[in-house]
C-alpha cells in the first residue's frame, strides 16, 4: 500500500509557505480525536450512574416521607402538620399586622389583627354572606366566598381581577359555571393614587395585605376558618372565567370539576393544609440530595490522597443537584411517596363511601405537591431519555470515525519515519531569509528525491528554477 501526500508551495511577491507537512496532519488529527472523543463521553455523562444502594436509600427515603404524610398530615381537620403550620400562618399575620401598625390589643389577638388588616387593605369584592350584595342569589357565604371570589385567589388571574375590580368597583367570581360581575360592589371604596402606576402599585398593594388578612379565615370566623384557595385548586375557577370572557362554552365536565373542588375547599383544603402536604414533600428531597452527597464525600475522601484533596475537587464529586444521577434517585424517590400517597388515599376513598368510591375524601388526602413535584421528575426523565438517544447516536457515529482517524494517524506514523523532512522542509526559511540560496536548493532537490520526484523534473540550481518559470512564460 502506497501513502503518497503532496506538500503545495505557495508563492506571493515577498514569501514561500508550506500549505501542510505530516507533523501538522498530525496534530489536525490528534485534535479531531480529542473532539470524537468528548462525543463518546458526552453521551456516557447523561446516564445516570446509581447503584443498587442508591436505588435502596431513594426508595426508602420515600417510603418514610410517604408514612409522615399518611399518618402526620393525614386530611384537614385531622392533620398534627396541618395544626402546626395553621399556627405558624396565624404567629406570621399577627406579624405583619404589627407591622403594619397594628397595636396588638384585644382579647382575641388573630381576630383583631385580620379585622386591622381588612380595614387597611380594603378591597371591594369582599361580598362574604347575608346582607352582602347579591349574596342570596348568588349562594355567598363566608364558607365560600374566599374560593368563589376571583380576587381572593393567590394566582396572576387573580391578581389581574383584583387589580381590575379595584379600578372600576366591581366584584367577579364564579358560580355555578357562570362568571359573575357586580357593579357598584362597594359605594364606600375609593382607590388610592394620583396616576395610572400610582394606582396599579395601590391595588398591588391592596391585593396582596388583603390575602394576608385571609389566609387564616375573616374577623368573624369561628374556629379554624376558611383561608384563602390552594392555588393547585384554582385553576379550575381560571378556566371558567377565561371561556366566559372569550364566549366559549362551558363543558359540564369543567362545572362538575370546580364543583369538587369548592366542595374540597369547603372541607379545609386551602393554603394553609396545602403547605402542610409540601412538608413531607420537601424532606424528601433534601434526605435523598444528602444521601447522595454524603456517599459521594466519603467516597472521594477514601478514594483520594490526602496531599491531592481539595475543596473545589470535592465538592465536583459530591455537588447533588445537576447530573443525572442525583436526578434518577430524585425519580424513584418521589415515585415512592406518590404510590404510598395514592394507595392511602384510594383505600380511604373505598372505606368512606359506604358501598362506593369517596372522590372528596380520596381528594383531601391526595398530596398535590408531591403528585406535582414527581411529574417533574418524569418530565426530566422523559426529556433525558431523548438527549441520552439523540447523543448515543452521535457517539456511534463518533466511534466509527475516530477507527478511521486512528488508521490515518497510523498511516502518518510510518510517512514520518520514510519521510523525515523536518530538517529539509526549512529551506523556504533559507530562500527567504538567506542569500546562501545554494544549500537551499540542494535541500530542496534532497527533499524532492525523497519524495520520489522523477530526475527530470527535480530543480536543482538557480538556473533550472528560472529557465522553468521562463517557459511557463512562453
């Protein structure tokens, strides 16, 4: 087999170059190598390297998350969770009373610092029973109304309606599957500011105090109270009230769906229990992120000599939140808590219903955020499985070729041992830089010799060299 490269001489008015020699193919090739093979590498990267103890951990971290949910947060009303984190929200509003100016006196201190913030944010769609507007009609009670009201919502669209309802003293919300406006909701509201940004700054303002005011029920609220809506549950308000403004249909299927969902709202499951089923959700994550890292850390520590440590070298092997490794251990954990989560639920709905399924009572225990949270988790896995497809790919057809730059780079090696011309190849430096032109041109005829150029052919003095350019001029 025959390997034969031409060497092109470029000339200008001032200048010899070289286009190429063997030592630069080679390096043109060693570096295409190094490329081919970060191909090959990227596509094992994406693969998450978890062994049977971190599937073991995961899915047990679940499992115990998945317990405190069953038996510690439980539904509204029989929630240990849920009464702590109804107290924390209560300790936060009387917080934010004072805050806002609020003297801290009266008997019962929440009720006089959500009477105190319902005075200072005043809104007017805040219809709650009877005497209120169209309360009869309408069926609005204080049971109720937080999750009817669209500005009682903690969602864009609710701030949108509030912002709205401030600005032209109106009151929407929904009802029966029909978006409802009153006009003149409130003839004592006025809102504050001197200009159009002054104003949406104002509502903004008034918006938000007033959901704080709520998120433990009214003033006048006996017991626990209804708080503001889960915003997991307001959705389904956010349909209907879109479809109406744009004259679409309402499908009974959507009425029945934000007929539920009241219903569970009605039954405790606003904001407060829906940060209380985050809880479990949030354990989980951080047990399982510092399992990894743990293992990790005392692998590298075991692993890697005192004297080569570092902190930045470490915290690359032990780092839990971007690879995919910790990502598939996230997957199998949550996919754990939501199977113990749903198994829970769906045994509570069966034994409630009295001969059939309980679809409010498997709905109150149903954990949302942890649902929420584990279809993330799929959604990643989904879009990795296609990255890892797509890369893998790549990576076969990486391989192929860096078979045939390995063969290439074999070829150069043995062109470099017959052609050891690194010493030959500098007489363009000599013709250019030197008037010892005579040594340049027996270089030049040595390397055409090597190169097996014909006798005839080989230029070996001044002369050959001139009379050749002279008879490309003829």
């Amino acid at each position: 087999m025959t390997d034969t490269r031409i060497l092109e001489l470029g000339i200008s008015d001032d200048e010899f170059d070289f286009s190429s020699s063997i030592e630069t193919a080679r390096k043109a090739a060693e570096n295409e190598l190094c490329n081919l093979e970060e191909t090959v590498q990227s596509a094992a990267l994406l693969k998450p390297q978890c062994d049977k103890l971190d599937y073991a951990l995961a899915a047990s971290s679940g499992a115990l998350c998945g317990l405190i949910d069953v038996f510690l947060v439980g539904k509204p009303g029989e929630s240990p969770i849920g009464n702590v984190t109804d107290k924390w929200f209560s300790n936060r509003i009387m917080d934010f009373a004072r805050l806002c100016g609020w003297d801290g006196k009266g008997k019962d201190s929440l009720s006089s610092a959500i009477g105190f913030l319902e005075k200072k944010f005043k809104i007017p769609y805040d219809q709650r029973g009877a005497g209120d507007a169209a309360s009869e009609i309408f069926d609005l009670n204080p049971s109720n109304h937080h999750f009817k009201s669209l500005g009682h919502n903690p969602t864009l669209l609710g701030l949108f309606f509030s912002i709205l309802d401030q600005f032209t003293n109106q009151s929407h919300f929904v009802s029966g599957g029909e978006l409802i406006s009153l006009q003149n909701a409130d003839d004592g509201f006025e809102l504050q500011g001197n200009s159009v940004p002054a104003k949406l700054f104002c509502g903004f303002v008034n918006w938000f105090g007033h959901l704080i005011s709520d998120i433990s029920g009214s003033s006048g609220s006996k017991g626990r109270g209804t708080g503001i809506p889960s915003p997991l549950w307001t959705w389904t308000n956010d349909i209907i009230a879109i479809k109406r403004q744009l004259n679409l249909p309402v499908f009974k299927f959507e009425k029945d769906l934000n007929e539920l969902a009241l219903n569970v709202y009605k039954k405790g499951f606003d904001f407060r229990f829906q940060t209380a089923q985050a809880i479990p959700v949030f354990i989980n994550e951080i047990i399982v992120r510092l399992i990894y890292a743990i293992r990790r850390m005392i692998k590298y520590l075991v692993t890697t000599k005192e004297v080569s440590r570092s902190a930045s070298a470490m915290w690359n092997a032990c780092e839990p939140f971007s690879n995919p490794t910790i990502k598939r251990m996230l997957t199998v954990a949550h996919g754990t808590f939501c199977l113990i989560d749903l198994g829970d639920a769906a045994i509570r709905g069966f034994m409630t219903g009295g001969g059939t399924f309980n679809v409010s009572e498997f709905l109150l225990r149903l954990n949302i955020a942890g649902i929420g949270r584990f279809t993330i988790s799929l959604y990643g896995e989904a879009k990795r499985a296609v990255n890892i497809r797509t890369a893998e790919s790549n990576a076969q057809f990486a391989r192929r070729e860096m078979t045939i730059v390995n063969n290439y780079l074999d070829g150069l090696s043995e062109l470099s041992k017959i052609y050891d011309d690194s010493h030959l190849v500098d007489f363009v430096n000599d013709l250019k830089h030197s008037d010892i032109y005579i040594q340049a041109f027996e270089k030049s005829a040595k390397l055409a010799e090597q190169r097996k150029v014909p006798e005839e052919k080989i230029l070996r003095t001044k002369s050959d060299i001139d009379s050749y350019f002279r008879r490309d001029k003829v």
